[in-house]
C-alpha cells in the first residue's frame, strides 16, 4: 500500500469514528428527556397544556365552555403544527416530546451541519453545542424559538453546501423551507435571513477586490441567481407578517433595555449557556471552556472561517439592537446567545498546520509532513474524547435533576385527580421575595390539569393583542376571569384577592401559603397535600353546566 492510500485510508478511519461519537452524542443527548414523564422547562408545560386542550376540544362540551382555538396565519406554530398533526395517531404527551426530541436534534445538530458545509468534515469544536443545549432558554421553556434557531441554522448549512449546485434548488426548495421557518419563529427567520445574507454579503466583497477594475454593483450569472433565489425566501414571509402580524399597538411596546444590559448578558453568557446542574464540574467548565478558546487562539491554533466572520459579526450587532421586550415577549435579547453559541462552535477549526521545515527560494510550498499529520490526528482525537466525555458527564447530571423535579411534578398529576370535569381551578405560588422565588419550573405545572381533567385554569397562553400568534384563546364568559387576583407569582407578602375569586372558582392549588399577607380562607376544604403545594376545594365545587356562565 502506498503512503498516498495509507493516508487516506487513516483519514477515512478518523471520519467513521467521529460519525460514530456525533451519532452517539446525540442519541444521549435525549436521555433526560425520554427518562422523564413531565420535562422540567418553564413555559413547555403552558403551552402543553394547550395542546391538550386544542386536541379534546371538538369533544368536549365542558372545554368548549371555557376556551375557543384561534387559529391564524403568523409565527410560532411549530408546535402547533407537529404535535396536533401527531394528536391523531399518539398521545399528546407522545407528540410533545416528539417535538422537544426534533429541538433537541436541530440545535445540537446545527454547529455540526455547519462544520460539514465549512470544512467538510465535524471538528471537535462542532460537539460543543451538544454542552449548550441544556441552557437558560430551554429551562425558561422557549422551545418554539429553540426549535426555530436550530432550523435557521441547519438551513444556513444547508445553503453553504448547495450554494453552488443545481440553481432550481436554491430557486424553489429553499423558499418553501424558509417559510416553514417562518412560521416555526419569527426571530429564527430574522436568523437564517441575516446570516445567510452576510455570508453572501462576504463572499461578493472578497469576490470584487479580486476584480480589476473593480465593479461593486456587477454580479456574475451565479450571483444574480443567488439574489433572486433570497430574495424568493424572503418575500413570502415578509408579506405574510405585514399581512398578519402583530398590530402597530404592540410594535410600540418593545423595550431595548440599554447598552449596560447587552455587555451584562455577554458576561454571563457562559453561566447562561451551561448552567449549574452538577455545580463543580459546571462551573469550572463555565471558566475552562472560554480560557481554553481564548488560549487557543492565542496560541494560533484555533480560526474561526474566513466566511462565517461577517455572518457572526452580524448576529452580534443583531443581539445589541434586539429589544429586551419583543412583540410582548419578554427576553428577546438573552434568547440571542444560544443561537451566536452554535454559530461560532461550527465556525471553528484548528488552524491549518505548515511544516515547519526551511522554505527552499523558488521551492514548490511546502506541504504538511506525515508527523505533522499524525500530529494533528491525535489532537482531533483527543479533542473528541474530551467534549464527548463532558456531554456524557453533563447529560448524567441533567437526567439525575430531571428525575428528581418529575417525582415532585408527579404530586401535582396525583392531585389532579381530585378535580372534577367542567370544575374553574385558580392556582398561585406565594414567596418571601424576587430573590427567594424557588423553581421556577413549577409555576406553569398546574396549567397541566387540563390533560387529567376537562376543567378552566388561568393564565394560559392565550391568543391577544400581545401574543397575537397564540392559537386558543378563552371563550367570552371566561376571559376575564384570570384578571380578577394576580398571579401565579405572588411576592412581597402578594395574596389572592380572595373576595374577588372566592365564589368564581371551585378549587385552589396553592403553594408557599406563608408568604400570603392574609390567610387562606376557612371555608375551603384541603382535598389533597402535596410536599409543596395544597389543594382546597369550595363547598359549592361542582361540574358547571356547559351554558353556565363565569359568575354562576
């Protein structure tokens, strides 16, 4: 065998291996949430539960009373549209963690697709979107706009690798996917629409310093069909949210929140990335991994692709002029890092290794010897073997606290059964203080009765001038039943305005009653005592005929 064939036959080694860890990885990257029966993130359980709802309401009388679909053309259907689509041949439950399963793959797939279309290969650097997925954005249960991002991205990939192909894909394959997209997120379109569009930005700048004399304004016959084809992406999406979206009322309630916010959240984007669920290892890897970057590009080592710097360059100035509020969602700006995190992870590389042998004047350049490749080899090697062991290591800790939060979740789903269909449960967590708010994951499980029980809980997420993309909204009689006491979070000694629930709802799931500036009514009955919450039920409780109306 010659040394040309043993080469290649080393390199073809190393990418079966590396397949073979990416595959692994992935397939564990799913653990935790197929060892779980409820999911410990935020807002998932909300909008769970309006799944539940969107599926039985055709044949339930009681739900029909209390809530109504709202089915529109604009962003944020994602789940809508994969979970009700699966209703029909699974549980909802099934269809839920089928979606959260294709987050899970998008995201940490989009830093590796990345990889392949820039380098034509995975580098170790690519694996370390799969230590991200687990972040702040997930817990909070921003799963629709996690699901989106991975989409843009592996979109972004996907126009790296095709770019240069047949011209009627990039003219007809990708504007039905960015529409698609569109509708998953209308942040991930903004996404896929800035990057790709800096990236080609980048390609025709490089291209016309090469030209004499140069042209900026001429595009060669591949150019003007890359135009037309982004142009095409676009132009569908963006008449659809004029068309669509949200009214000018809530374009005026955006908050950019300042300059000091955006430098803030860049200095814990780390913790903010990789929180603590097994504290040591966490927060020495939160230290570690960024000194490891930067030592590494001290040292030479380690480029970012020539490409993908105005791509990055872009999402930064994307995340400075993103408000904190946006279209009345909340955080916009700090939903930013995850997806900068993908995009630089599969912009890295090793830097290109040169021999280091005395250039000859006149000499052929130099190319690398079979040391330094094997050099290299084992580098890639190690590299891959230590990211692959720390996802390990980190998927071994989330499953073990996801595990723990389901036996406390399981009480709620216990207490459930108290209930009776066509029964209004009000719910509320009281606490010392902003700063002594606990987990943050139990604040929408209560919406979760509605899987158990047909019966009305507030504070869903609802279809309004706020949340115009929201697909259910409450039925007339109901609507304005939620805005009678605050909640569910009630701080600084907060209580229920009891005179104002008390004969409006049948049953009270209540936490942390201590923190309540007034007590708990003596009249309600304690049906169910859970470790952190307690269950009353209203003498009157009783199923409500369907024609009743809220105040009856």
């Amino acid at each position: 065998m010659t040394q040309l064939a043993a080469n290649a036959l080393s390199v073809h080694r190393d990418r079966l291996r590396n397949a073979a860890v990416v595959a692994l990885l992935l397939a564990v990257a799913l653990v935790p949430l197929w060892s779980v029966d409820i999911p410990p993130l935020t807002d998932y359980h909300n909008h769970l539960a309006r799944q539940y709802i969107l599926a039985n309401l055709p044949r339930s009388e009681y739900l029909q009373a209390f809530y109504q679909a709202d089915w529109k053309l604009a962003p944020y259907l994602a789940m809508d549209a994969v979970v009700q689509g699966l209703a029909g041949f699974v549980s909802v439950d099934l269809a839920g963690r089928i979606f959260l399963s294709m987050a899970f793959l998008l995201t940490a797939s989009a830093p590796i697709a990345l990889s392949l279309a820039l380098f034509g290969r995975v580098t170790p650097f690519a694996l370390l979107g799969l230590l991200t997925i687990h972040n702040q954005a997930l817990s909070l249960g921003f799963v629709h706009y996690l699901f989106s991002v991975g989409f843009a991205l592996c979109l972004l990939a996907l126009w790296i690798r095709l770019r240069e192909g047949r011209p009627w894909v990039r003219l007809t394959v990708f504007p039905v996917l960015v529409t698609l997209l569109f509708f998953s997120h209308l942040i991930g379109f903004a996404i896929y629409a800035l990057t790709v569009g800096a990236y080609e930005l980048s390609r025709h700048v490089d291209e016309v310093r090469r030209r004499t004399p140069r042209a900026p304004l001429s595009l060669d016959r591949i150019q003007r069909l890359d135009l037309l084809s982004l142009s095409l992406q676009c132009l569908l999406p963006l008449g659809l949210f004029v068309l669509f979206g949200p009214p000018a009322t809530t374009l005026g309630q955006n908050t950019h929140g300042g300059l000091a916010r955006k430098f803030g959240l860049l200095a814990d984007s780390v913790p903010y990335l990789i929180p603590p669920y097994l504290w040591t290892q966490d927060r020495i890897l939160a230290v570690a991994l960024p000194a490891a970057l930067l030592l590494l590009a001290a040292m030479r080592k380690l480029a970012v692709a020539k490409r993908m710097v105005w791509p990055l360059l872009a999402m930064l100035l994307l995340f400075f002029a993103m408000p904190w509020n946006l279209l009345g969602g909340f955080g916009a700006d700090h939903r930013m890092l995850p997806a900068i995190a993908l995009l630089l992870a599969g912009s890295l590389t090793w830097k290109a290794a040169r021999d280091t042998r005395r250039r000859i004047p006149g000499a052929a350049r130099s190319q690398p010897t079979d040391a330094t490749r094997d050099l290299a080899r084992r580098w890639d090697a190690f590299a891959f073997a230590l990211v692959a062991g720390l996802v390990a290591v980190r998927t071994a800790a989330i499953t073990t606290e996801w595990r723990a939060a389901d036996r406390e979740y399981a009480e709620y789903v216990r207490g459930f059964e108290s209930l009776t269909d066509g029964s209004r449960m009000y719910y509320a967590f009281g606490h010392a203080g902003s700063a002594k708010q606990g987990h943050l994951t139990t604040y929408s499980v209560p919406c979760l009765a509605v899987a158990s029980r047909h019966v009305y809980v507030p504070y869903l997420f609802t279809s309004s001038a706020s949340h115009p993309g929201i697909t259910m909204r409450y039925t007339a009689n109901y609507e304005p039943l939620e805005r009678l006491s605050p909640g569910p979070r009630l701080v600084y000694g907060q209580s229920p305005d009891w005179n104002a629930i008390l004969d409006k709802y049948d049953f009270f799931l209540l936490g942390n009653e201590r923190f309540f500036d007034t007590p708990v009514p003596g009249q309600l009955v304690p049906v169910y005592k859970g470790t952190a919450f307690t269950l009353y039920r209203h003498p009157a409780a009783g199923p409500r005929s369907t024609t009743a109306r809220a105040g009856g």
